[in-house]
C-alpha cells in the first residue's frame, strides 16, 4: 500500500509539472476527411502527460481514439488522418516538429508500440531470432552476432519457452501468446524510454492476456520504461496502471491515480464504463450503445451530452473543460458526481 501510495504522490507531483513529464501531449487534435468535406475530428484538444516509469492506462470505448493517439504520438495518425493542431513532446523535444530522420530513429529506439495481431506484425518469412535481432542491429547497430545474442536474451525474458530453438521458428509455428510475447521482445529489445501497448492482449485467451499483460508491467518495471497501456476493458487498468485517462470521442474526459479513480470516479460516463462492467445488471441497463453517427461531427457542447443522465442545457451549449477536482483528479464536467 506504501508503495502504491509513492506512485501516486510522484503521479500528482507529475500531473502539476513539478517533475518534467517523460511525454507530454498538448492540445493534439487529429481530422480524418470525408466526403461531405467536413473534416472528421478524431482527437478534439487532448493534454496528457506521462512521468518516467510510469504506467498510464488509456480507456475507452471503440472509436474513441486510442489508436489515433497512440500513432499520433509517433508521428503517424492512421491515413488518411491529419495532425491539424497541438504537440507532443518527448524528452523534452517536440516530436511532430522533428525531421523524418529523426522521427524514424526515435521511433523502436526511445518509443516503441506493441499491437493486436501479432502475426501480422511479424515478417513470416524471417525467423523470430532474425527479426528480433534485426531490429537490434538498425537501432542500436550491433553486429549479427551480437544482435541474435540479444535476441536470445529476450526471448528468456519475455518467457518464450525453449527460447534456443524459438530462435529458428518462423511466426506461423508459434501460438497467439507466444507471438505475442515475440512481438514484444521486438518492442523491448532496445530498452525504450517509452512503451505504447494499444490493446495488445485483446486477441488472446483469458489466461494468456494475464500472463502477456504480468510480464509487460514487469518488464517495463525492470527497463525503467513508462507505459502508456490503451484498452477498452476498464478492468483491466484497474490492476495494474499507475494513472487512468477516460477517453470520450476523442477528448479526456477523467484522469486520475487508479485508486482514486476507481473508488471516486466523478465524471458520469467513467461511472457508465465502470457500470457496463460491473456484474450488477440495474447498472448495467443504464449503459447505452453510443450513436457512432453524432460521432466526430462539429458541435459545441460536450459529448457526452446526448447519453448523460445528469445533462442540462448547459451541456450542450458549451463544452465543460478539463478541472482538477483534487489534486491529480481531472474531470471535464459541469456536474461531476462527489463522494463524501
Ligand atoms: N482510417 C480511418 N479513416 C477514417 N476515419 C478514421 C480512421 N481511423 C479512425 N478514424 C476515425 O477516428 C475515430 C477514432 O478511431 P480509433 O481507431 O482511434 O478508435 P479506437 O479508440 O482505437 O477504437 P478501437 O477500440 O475500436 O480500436 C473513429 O471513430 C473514426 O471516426
Ligand atoms: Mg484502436
């Protein structure tokens, strides 16, 4: 609990600015087009900061822009998005800003993303070993030896069974789990100051999603490397994220340590994503299925409005910004549900 309580503390401490964030996102907003030739917005303004070593878990419902902004993040909004405003800074240095060379050397070397479907990230005509160790030599420009070394010791932490002769397999030999594991041996293979997970286990098993999920907290713990960890199951975070950001049609709706989220979540729609996921079936009947057409359209008011039990007019007309309720404890609300 000691612990737990030092996480929080040096996350507050974060939050206010008084350590220097690892990454800071600023005011990113993100456009798709469309046919109508109003540009649909993915990411209306997002302000996100993520202290070293730390482990933010990123929520939200399908659509609501996880992925947008994990690619955003690197430089490369899925196409044909566009960043249309705002910044991110890493190490002190405005990524979007950067020359391509630059972004590209970054990118595997300081930030790295694991994602769903592992096979398909995966070369499947180049062994596991090949892979893994390519990725060693371009980044940190190791000989093949030396890159298959390191490729080998990765495997034994990710906890590939038999790891010597996983070396020579090629993707389509291994199970779900084992190549996810693969493909986060690539991710980490350069001690990345920086670790993007964008619902990573969601394709496996259960029982494999909390073994993959067990080893890239412990492996992010061990490197020193902060984690910005994007699911849609709420659940999830609860177990293992420092910090917890509610995403809401491309804004931030809530951001707080986990603790303080879970046990006083203050904006109605995290009470609705804890509801949908809560056994408890009277909560669960108040959970409604977004309208994906009111999505991304321009409007003025916040958007959550059209679903919020607790909606005034007020809501509609202007969108509520982002206050800080207690300290770390972020919420974009004109109502926000208090617990005493
Ligand atoms: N390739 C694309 N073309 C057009 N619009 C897109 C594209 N990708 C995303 N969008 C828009 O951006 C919004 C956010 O999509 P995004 O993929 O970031 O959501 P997500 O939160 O990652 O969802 P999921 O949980 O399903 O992965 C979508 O609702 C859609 O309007
Ligand atoms: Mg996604």
């Amino acid at each position: 609990m000691a612990e737990l309580m030092d996480k929080a503390a040096a996350s507050v401490d974060v939050a206010h600015g008084q350590n220097r964030p690892l990454l800071s996102v600023e005011d990113l907003r993100v456009e798709f087009p469309t046919a109508s030739g109003t540009p649909r917005m993915a990411l209306r303004g997002v302000d996100l900061q993520v202290g070293a070593g730390e482990i933010l878990g990123l929520v939200g419902e399908s659509g609501a822009g996880k992925t947008t902004l994990a690619r955003s993040i690197l430089g490369l909004p899925p196409v044909p998005g566009r960043i249309s405003g705002g910044r991110v800074i890493f190490e002190g240095k405005d990524i979007l800003a950067l020359p391509e060379r630059e972004l590209h050397k970054l990118r595997g070397r300081r930030i790295s993303m694991v994602v769903p479907n592992p096979r398909g990230e995966l070369n499947p005509v180049l062994t596991v070993g090949d892979q893994i160790a390519n990725v060693a030599k371009a980044h940190l420009g190791v000989s093949r030896s030396e890159g298959r070394r390191l490729a080998l010791e990765m495997l034994r932490a990710v906890q590939i069974p038999d790891p010597e002769r996983r070396m020579g397999a090629y993707p389509h030999e291994l199970s779900g789990g084992m190549a996810q594991r693969a493909v986060i041996a690539i991710a980490l293979i350069c001690n990345p100051a920086f670790v993007i997970s964008d619902d990573a286990t969601s394709g496996l098993d259960v029982t494999v999603q909390a073994q993959v999920l067990e080893l890239l907290q412990k492996l992010a713990a061990e490197h020193g490397s902060s984690l910005l960890f994007i699911t849609r199951d709420v659940g999830i975070t609860a177990h293992f994220c420092d910090r917890v950001a509610v995403l809401y049609a491309g804004e931030i709706m809530e951001i707080a340590p986990r603790e303080e989220l879970f046990l006083r979540p203050s904006h109605p729609y995290t009470l609705m994503l804890l509801a949908a996921f809560s056994h408890n079936p009277k909560l669960r009947k108040v959970w409604t299925v977004p309208d994906d057409r009111k999505r991304g359209v321009p409007r003025s008011g916040c958007p959550y409005a059209d679903r919020c039990p607790l909606a005034q007019p007020c809501c509609v007309e202007n969108a509520p910004p982002l206050v800080e309720l207690t300290p770390g404890h972020l919420a974009r609300c004109y109502f926000p549900v208090r617990h005493s």
